[in-house]
C-alpha cells in the first residue's frame, strides 16, 4: 500500500464506495493497507482509464473504471459477487510527477429497467 499511497498529494482526499472520507496520504494508505489486508486479501482489481480531461494549467480529472473479483463481502451491497466501479481522481502536477490531489469511488449498477432513466434519455 506504500506504492499506492505514494500517488496521493500529503493533502489528499479521498472518498469511499460507502461514502466514508478519509483525508490524508497517510489516512488514505492506512485505511487502504487494513482493508486489503482483510477483506481484499484475495482480491483482484483490473484498471482501466476511462477518460480524461484538462481543467487548467497542471490539473485534469481521469475517470478509471475498475473490475474486482475474489474478495469477501465488500461495498455498499455487502456481497462476494464480482464488482464493477468507477474512480474519479482529479490530478495536479507538481513538476516532480503527477499525484491524486482528490479520489471518489462508487460502485456502479445498472438501472433497473423500471427506472424513468431506463429508457436512454438521461
């Protein structure tokens, strides 16, 4: 969990699938090393990027959509079934390389098709 808390500014946030918000490189690597040390043992976690845009002068936003399997019951659902998600990061440069300055995780779920949003007009 070093490596990934290294991608975090020392002022970083970062927000959970349970919406819990942890502040800190430091909060951020720890809360992250206890929870794969537990519940994620097992896991595996694929990354994609999704996308990214510039914002201004050394900063953009980068959607990463993520797939993981083998881990216990986990997320806001609480299940062991293979979970799909997004990151959002918003990234700043610092002229020594990027870091994560913000980080909103959520899992994602289709919209059921009773949904008003169901029909594709969102």
């Amino acid at each position: 969990m070093a490596r990934f808390g290294a991608c975090f500014a020392e002022d970083a946030d970062f927000v959970n699938v349970r919406g819990w918000w942890w502040k800190g490189r430091e909060e951020i690597e720890r809360n992250h090393a206890f929870l794969h040390g537990t519940m994620f043992r097992n896991s595996t976690m694929r990354l994609k990027l999704a996308s990214t845009k510039e914002l201004g002068s050394s900063v953009l936003v980068a959607h990463v959509t993520w797939r993981m399997l083998d881990h216990e019951l986990s997320g806001p659902k609480r299940t062991s079934d293979p979970r799909v998600g997004i990151w959002t990061w918003v990234i700043r440069d610092r002229g020594e390389g990027l870091e994560i300055v913000s980080s909103h995780n959520t899992d994602t779920t289709e919209v059921p098709s009773t949904h008003p949003l169901a029909d594709g007009e969102s």
